[in-house]
C-alpha cells in the first residue's frame, strides 16, 4: 500500500539511499584554488590556499569561511573534515554547514602568531616573534576582502589555529576586531611571554568578547607549559563568566601536543555548530517551533538558512502516522511552497497525495519530481527509478 513511502521516508529524514551507495564525480568534489597575495602590511608575497564545497562551481549558493592557520600542515586536515562533517553523501544529516576552506601558508610563523616581541622563552628563541598585529591586517584587510571578492561567502569566519596559532585564535578573540565570528584555538600557547593574553585580560573591563571561543587540549598534554596556562586562563574565564558562558573546553583524549590536531578539527567544528541541527524536541513541537529556532539560528550566523528537507519529511509524516492528515498537508504544502524546485519537496506531497487518494494530484507531482531530479547537477537514478513505478502504477489504476 505504501511502497513510495518507504523510499520517500528514507530519502527525506534519514539517508539519500541512492546516493549513500555513490561517491561524488570528480567534477563534482571539492575543488582546491591557489592565491597569491602581495601583502602590504607584511611587505612580501603569501599564498592562500582555498578550497570550495563539493558543487560549487555548478550552484549560486553562499558559504561561511574558515580560516586555516599553518596551512602547509593543517590545510587538508581542516578540509578532509569539513568535506566529512558537511558534505559526505552517505550521512544523513551534516552536522556543520558546508563551508570554504582557506589555508594560509606558513611564512615566519614566530613573527605572525606572537602578539609581543620575546626572543627567548622555556628554553626556545623567537629571535623574529612580534607581529601579530600586522598578520591580523593582512588576515582583515587583505585575505578576507579577496576571497570575498573571488568566491561566493557569507559574513560568518571561523579561524583556526595550532600551537602558537593557536596563541594567535585566542589574541584575535580577546582584540575582538571585526573580520572573524568564531575561534578554534588547538592547543594554544597561552604560556607565551608569561601569559600575557591572561595578564591582560584581567585587566580588561566589560563584557567577554562577543565571538565564539573553543579551545582544545590533548590529555596527553597533562603537566606542561601549555596545560598549565590553558588551566589558568579558563579558570580564570569561567570565574568572569560562569561555566555556561566562558569559552568551551574541549579534550582530545591520547594524543599530546603535535598529534592533537587531527582530532581537534573534528571536534572542535562540532563544538563551534553545536546548534546547527535541530533537537528532536523542537521537531517534535511543529514547524512553528522549527521556524523559529532557524530564525535564531540565522540571527546567530548572519545568513539565511532554511529548515532542511529532512525536517519538513519527520514532521509531515509524523503528523500523518498520528492521524493528523491536515496538519501533515500543511507542513508538504508549505514545504513545496518554500521549494519549488525541490524533487524531494515534489515526490513528498506526490506520496502523502497518493495516501489520501488524491491520484491526478500526486501522478503531476511525482512527474514534477522525476523531472526537476534529472534536472539536477547529479541525479539520483535509484530515486527517479521509483518515482517512476510509482507514477506508472498510479496510470494503470486510473
């Protein structure tokens, strides 16, 4: 009786079945560009690095930006988990927004990721440390504005930074000057010049700066320069703010300082879009309820975004199987008037139509369907195929 509606299920709240079995073509993978930068503020060429979502070159949409310190040995790491978290076909539900990946190239990291001139600390020298101030500028002034200008973004950056950047993530939190929304700080150096940035903020008066901090830590970083003043300074922040508002803290089990890394992005994305998808009991309470907490949720990124499909598919099947049969219309109605050009918004409607013996209506739409799918930059052929029995089924009892 119901057989488009297990595909439709499937297909609208919990995996893309036809596509969890199909890796993306190499067209439409993610595409990595290079930039070169003649910065003034650093008086010398930088490359960038930038690498966009998987179809991008065949959409218009817009895309938050983060920002990759330590490019030549992050840059991948970053991407691999952005291109995990946002993009893999085989997840039902990403769990971070796609977002373009800008790596900056190292050139005198000392001189870049320190906000004060040192030469010599815990055994180390820093013969060049100091120019944080004019690294920022270049960041504010001269990287973000191009790839503005190249790529399609939307006002929300993310930076991310390890070790000494790290140090640079929590500096440009605390100097809270607009350019980034949101900080990753792996394993920050917060020792540096006696913690400084500590030094300084608690000296500081008002409100924390108003952008996101996440700092993590390896376990296996117990007991060292950088524990200890990560200790200190959360402490200290969560004696200014409280435990619910100081920046997170996030620890990356066995691994110490160089090895952290390679979870931390992971993590540490997921603890930054912690909001990105909608809890259960906020579904469970109606699309006024959904509406609302992405009205929120825009507020919060600076960018429209729109109730994912799979959320309009839980609450209209679920209203149905509830027995309340106009409620469910509404929400596949609205669905499809929010998205006209949706194939899933189409078959959804076409399959609830053909559930209340609505026939013409749901043949129109599930043709609608197979034609906006094969429209598509990649269509799903397990998909069309069983829009297509459905529609033949519906002509031969008609």
């Amino acid at each position: 009786m119901r057989s488009i509606i297990g595909s439709i299920l499937l297909a609208a709240f919990t995996i893309p079945v036809v596509t969890a079995l199909q890796a993306p073509s190499a067209a439409a993978r993610g595409s990595i560009h290079t930039l070169v930068i003649e910065s003034q503020h650093l008086s010398e060429s930088r490359e960038i690095l930038v690498r966009t979502p998987q179809g991008y070159e065949s959409s218009e949409s817009h895309y938050p930006v983060l920002i990759v310190l330590d490019a030549d040995w992050h840059f991948s790491l970053a991407a691999a988990d952005v291109e995990f978290l946002a993009e893999c076909s085989y997840l039902g539900r990403h769990l971070i927004p796609e977002m373009i990946v800008v790596g900056i190239a190292n050139g005198d990291r000392n001189f870049d990721f320190t906000p004060t001139r040192r030469e010599e600390q815990i055994g180390m020298r820093f013969p060049t440390s100091g120019g944080a101030q004019p690294f920022r500028s270049f960041l504010i002034e001269e990287v973000l504005p191009r790839v503005d200008q190249e790529f399609r973004t939307h006002p929300y950056r993310v930076l991310a930074g390890w070790s000494l950047g790290g140090l640079f993530a929590t500096d440009s939190w605390c100097e809270a000057k607009p350019g980034f929304d949101a900080f990753l700080a792996i394993s920050p150096s917060l020792w540096w010049d006696d913690q400084l940035l500590l030094r300084r903020f608690r000296e500081r008066e008002g409100p924390l700066p108003a952008g996101q901090l996440v700092i993590t830590l390896g376990s296996e970083e117990q007991d060292t320069h950088v524990s200890r003043s990560v200790d200190a300074w959360t402490v200290h922040l969560d004696s200014v703010a409280g435990p619910d508002l100081a920046p997170a803290l996030v620890p990356i089990d066995g691994f110490g300082h160089n090895y952290s890394p390679k979870m931390a992005f992971f993590s540490g994305l997921l603890t930054l879009f912690d909001d990105w998808i909608v809890p259960r009991e906020t579904v469970a309470s109606g699309l006024g309820a959904v509406d609302d907490y992405y009205a929120k949720l825009s507020s919060r990124y600076h960018f429209a975004i729109p109730v994912p499909e799979d959320v309009y598919g839980q609450i209209g099947w679920g209203l149905f199987e509830s027995g309340d049969v106009e409620g469910s219309s509404v929400v596949f109605r609205t669905w499809l008037q929010r998205a006209p050009g949706s194939a899933l918004a189409h078959a959804s409607l076409g399959a609830f139509c053909r559930e209340t013996g609505q026939s013409d209506e749901a043949t129109e739409l599930l043709r609608e369907a197979i034609r906006l799918e094969e429209l598509s930059g990649s269509p799903r052929s397990g998909f069309v195929s069983d829009l297509r029995r459905e529609v033949a089924a519906l002509e031969a009892d008609n």
